[in-house]
C-alpha cells in the first residue's frame, strides 16, 4: 500500500503537534506504523491522502451513525452556515434539537449543550456534587469517560479503593476523589455504598462499557446499581456519548429500562460536529445557573451549525426501522466472521450489541471486566489491524476500541468485510 503522501504528512505534524497528532489514539502506537491522513469520507468509504479507499469502521469514534458526508446533513450544515457561524446568543435551532431530544426521551426532561463529551461529563459530575452537597465518584475499571481529571484514575490496590492518576498533572487529592471499582460486581458496590454512602455524590459508569472492549453488564448488574443509588441518596449518572443514539434512540437507559438521574451524550448527538450534552429531570437541571447554583457555561455551547447538524442526523434516527436495519446488518457481519472462527475453532470472540462490535482473542464468551482481556494477545491485534489496512478495511487503530456499522454500510459492503478478516484471521492464526 503507498502511504508516501501520509508519511510526509505525518513528519510534519510531528514537527507542530505532540506526537503529530491532536489526540493520542491517532498516532497509531498501539498498532505500529504511520497514522493513515484522510482527506474524504463518503458514505461507509473514506479515501486517505494517497488514494487509497477503506471502508471505515471507525466512524470518526461513533459519531457518524449515517456514514460520511450525509447529504441530509450537510445541506442543513450549509444551509446554516450561510447565515453565520455563531451568535452567543440563543438561537432557534437550540430548541430544534432539545425538543427533538426531549421529545423522543423518556429519561430527559431538560438539556444542557455543551461542546464535547469531556465537558458533558465534567459537567455532570459537578451538578452531581452540587445536588448532594457530597464530593465523591464511583467508577469503573474499564470505563472511559473522556480525560476530566478526577476520572483520569485507575483502581490503586486494595478492596474498597482510591483511585491512582493515570496521567501526570492530575493532583493525588482529585484522583482521590475517585473510588474505582470493578464492572459488574454488585458486592463491590454495595460494600462501598454501605461504608461510604455519606460522601459519594454519584456512580458513573458507561452503561455498556464500550471504550475497553466491548464489556456488556449484566442486566441485574445495572438494576442493582439504580436500586443502590436510590437507597443511599447518590446519583446514577449513566455516560451514553458512546451508547446515546447508538444502540436505540434512548440509548441503553432506554435499552435496559433503566432511568438514571443523569445521562451524559456526545459523538451521534453532534452529527460530525462537536456536541456534547448532558441531560436530567426538570428538578435536577434547575441546580444549574442561571436557574442554580451550579456554575457552568460555553462560549461556542449550542452553536447554531453544529445544532443544524445534531438535528438532521438525529431527525433520521427516527426513522421508522432505522435501529432494526442497523442492528441486522450488524448481525449479519458479526455472524459472517462468526461462522468462520467456528468452522477453524480459533480463539476468537466477536461481542455485538446494536450496531456496536468488537473482536477479542479469546474464547471467553462473557467478558465483564477490564482485567478478564488478554493484553498478551494485543500483538495480533496489531497484525490483523495492518492485514486490514492493506486490504481496504479501516478501524480505530487500537485492539481495545470497537467497531461501528453506519447506516451507509451496504451488504457488499460487510461481505467484503466478512471474507477480509476471514483472511486476516488465517493469517495469524496459523
Ligand atoms: C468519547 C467518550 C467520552 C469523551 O468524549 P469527547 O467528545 O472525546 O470528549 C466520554 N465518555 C464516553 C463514554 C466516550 O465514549
């Protein structure tokens, strides 16, 4: 494969942005190499610097439910950005994508835009303590919710523990306001609840933890956490920016019939465009100001063409079928590979939920938790990653992020992607 146009592109990025990239994932280290520039995406196809086409999987992280270029939102976006690019003033296409939101959630009474799923997070947990009135987090081992610094932490030793930074410049008292436990284990929970319960404000978990692998809870796991929330006044704040839209309009609260006090969205919501949000009861968001006390803001929150965006994308998730067909397609590739891995009996498991995959060399057919993945086997990840490459099929370079079907993805599509990773399987399963 020429790459000579990425390369170039990439000594010189390495030159004006830290390891050439503006976010770290993109440099490829897990998979070795040099990071693909791309220049066009259309549909399920992105086209990189030196021509060559891949059918992406990636989906710039989840965001592009439609695939690439979508013509219906783009026009809206350049409908909109005719008339300007931002106000700091309200505008009507606020309320467009609230109500669309709002409307269609049975878990949102009102919303908060922001830019990214970072802030929405960051914002949570701040409305999350102001509420109580208390300082401390739960998270999981596993799950990513974006770099705010005090949920840059994993577990420190121990059972019922602080968490350590994972990240220089993040003070120990923060990481100290983290407790990490690990996924689904009720015990865990409820012990630190019972101990605990006066100075946590809420548990934060990715309700289908999909930022580590692909870490499906059990459904009583997630009962149990709203039951425990409920009983000792700490809030349940569900981080959807990979779930939200995903795996059905109301995201996994909707999925598991499971109501949390916050819910926290990003990628689909913005449409390509940066959007986060976060989102609650009519009572929990009349904490933030001006209504409250909870203090938070955005010069470029709600802006009018990123909301454009939000709303043409999400306007066709609505769409009678649209999480049915996404889901069949998604079956259909996953059982395709599926089949193959049986007939050659190779340690390898395919998880799927929605329209969400991932692939692990294992042959554990539930796995819950961080630690249960074989970091030992993330070396022929990186050789089926490049076999992939090679052959026209393109993910998130790293063997611990999923996949994503689009709406665009054809079924010759996800059959020349079945028979590619077939091949790429045989490779380096010999
Ligand atoms: C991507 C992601 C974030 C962070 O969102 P950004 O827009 O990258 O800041 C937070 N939580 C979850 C679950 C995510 O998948």
């Amino acid at each position: 494969m020429k790459q000579d146009n990425s390369q170039k592109l990439f000594e010189i990025a390495k030159t004006l942005m830290p390891g050439g990239v503006n976010s770290p994932v993109r440099a490829f280290k897990s998979v070795g190499g040099t990071p693909v520039f791309m220049k066009q995406g259309k549909g399920a196809y992105i086209t990189d610097e030196d021509d060559n086409q891949y059918i992406d999987y990636c989906c710039s992280w989840g965001p592009l439910i439609l695939g690439h270029a979508n013509e219906k939102v783009q026009e809206k976006i350049i409908e909109t950005v005719k008339n300007g690019t931002s106000f700091g003033a309200p505008t009507a296409l606020e309320n467009q994508l609230a109500e669309l939101i709002i409307s269609n959630h049975s878990y949102i009474e009102k919303i908060r835009f922001v830019s990214s799923g970072t802030e929405a997070v960051m914002s949570a947990l701040r409305l999350a303590r102001g509420v109580t009135g208390k300082s401390k987090i739960i998270k999981f081992e596993g799950c990513y919710h974006g770099h705010v610094d005090s949920l840059l932490v994993k577990a420190g030793s121990g059972l019922v523990t602080f968490g350590e930074s994972t990240s220089a410049g993040v003070p120990e008292s923060f990481a100290n306001e983290t407790i990490v436990l690990p996924l689904n284990d009720e015990d865990a929970v409820a012990t630190t609840l019972e101990k605990l319960s006066h100075e946590i404000a809420a548990i934060i978990i990715e309700p289908i933890p999909a930022n580590n692998g692909l870490l499906l809870q059990s459904h009583k796991f997630l009962l149990h956490l709203r039951e425990l929330c409920t009983k000792y006044n700490v809030l349940l704040i569900f981080d959807e920016v990979i779930s939200g839209f995903r795996v059905g309009f109301e995201g996994a609260a909707g999925l598991y019939k499971i109501q949390p006090d916050i819910i926290t969205f990003g990628k689909i919501i913005g449409g390509g465009m940066p959007v986060g949000a976060y989102g609650a009861s009519h009572e929990i968001m009349s904490n933030i100001s001006p209504l409250g006390n909870v203090y938070q803001a955005g010069t470029l929150s709600g802006n009018p063409v990123a909301m454009a965006a939000g709303a043409a994308q999400l306007n066709e998730c609505l769409q009678k079928d649209f999480y049915h067909d996404l889901q069949h397609k998604t079956d259909y590739l996953v059982d395709g590979i599926k089949k193959h891995i049986k007939e050659k009996n190779y340690e390898i498991t395919i998880y799927n939920i929605g329209s969400i995959f991932w692939f692990a060399f294992s042959d554990m057919t539930h796995l819950t938790r961080a630690d249960q993945i074989n970091a030992g086997k993330m070396t022929l990840f990186a050789k089926v990653y490049h076999y992939l490459l090679d052959n026209g099929i393109y993910f998130g370079p790293s063997g611990y992020e999923v996949g994503f079907v689009s709406q665009a993805h054809t079924f010759e599509d996800l059959d020349k992607t079945i028979k590619t990773m077939c091949d790429a399987f045989d490779l380096v399963m010999v």
